[in-house]
C-alpha cells in the first residue's frame, strides 16, 4: 500500500506517469457546457496547499484537506484558486483563507466561466441569456 501524499510525488516526478498524461486531454468540464474545450490553458482544475504544499488537490479535496489538516493554523496565505483565474492576485493573502475557501469557492468556475471574453462581454452575454429566458 502506498499512501496518497506519496502517490501524488510519485505522479508529479514520474516520467513514464507524465508522458501518459500528455497524452490525455487537459481538460474535462465538471458538467456539459455549450462552450468550446480550451487548449493550452493554465490548470485551474488542481491545486497546491497554501500550507503545506500538497499537489494535486482539487476544489472539494483542497477545502477538506486544509479543513482536515491547517484549520488552526494561523498564517495568512494565498488562495491557489484565486491566483489560478485571470482576474486573481497571486500576491493576496486572505485574513481568513478556510473561510474564503467554504464560501466563496463552492463550484468549479470553468463550468460557469469563459475565461476568453472581457468582463463587459460576460455582462452581456449573462444579459442576453436572461431576457431571453424570460
């Protein structure tokens, strides 16, 4: 048996695992959407611990493991979610990051998210889509 913080060093320094993963796709929508599959994009799908540097961990794994492991700790860190998305500052600490975590990163935003169009375009198109529900 190895254990999971193991198998995930394993996965980021194995050769033989990375070759296998180049050749899968990058991306996987956590629901269908209706937008077009991005290539060569910058992985807002998996994270590091602020804390303590644990790879791989996605939104879900990333709240249980600092809630399980750093929920004491009093260091003011950078959220990885945040600093992922193009409007992120990867320089903010969060006062209260567990709390940051349980509520304000409670979906996947590349389901709900186009991340090629400008903030005016998302207000456009959130726009349309609501008249035209109506």
């Amino acid at each position: 048996q190895v254990t999971l913080a193991k198998m995930r060093s394993h996965v980021s320094s194995c050769a033989k695992v990375q070759e296998q993963m180049a050749n899968c796709p990058k991306f996987v929508p956590v629901v269908p959407t209706s937008q077009p599959i991005p290539s060569n994009i910058p992985n807002r799908s998996t994270f590091v611990c602020p804390y303590c540097g644990a790879r791989n961990l996605d939104q879900q794994e990333l709240v249980k493991h600092c809630m399980e492991n750093h929920r004491n700790d009093p260091n003011k860190v950078v959220c990885p979610v945040c600093s992922a998305m193009p409007w992120g500052d990867p320089s903010y600490k969060s006062a209260n990051f567990l709390q940051h975590l349980l509520h304000r990163h409670k979906f996947s935003y590349d389901t709900f998210v186009d991340y090629n169009i400008d903030e005016e375009a998302a207000l456009q198109a959130a726009l349309a889509l609501s008249l035209s529900e109506n």
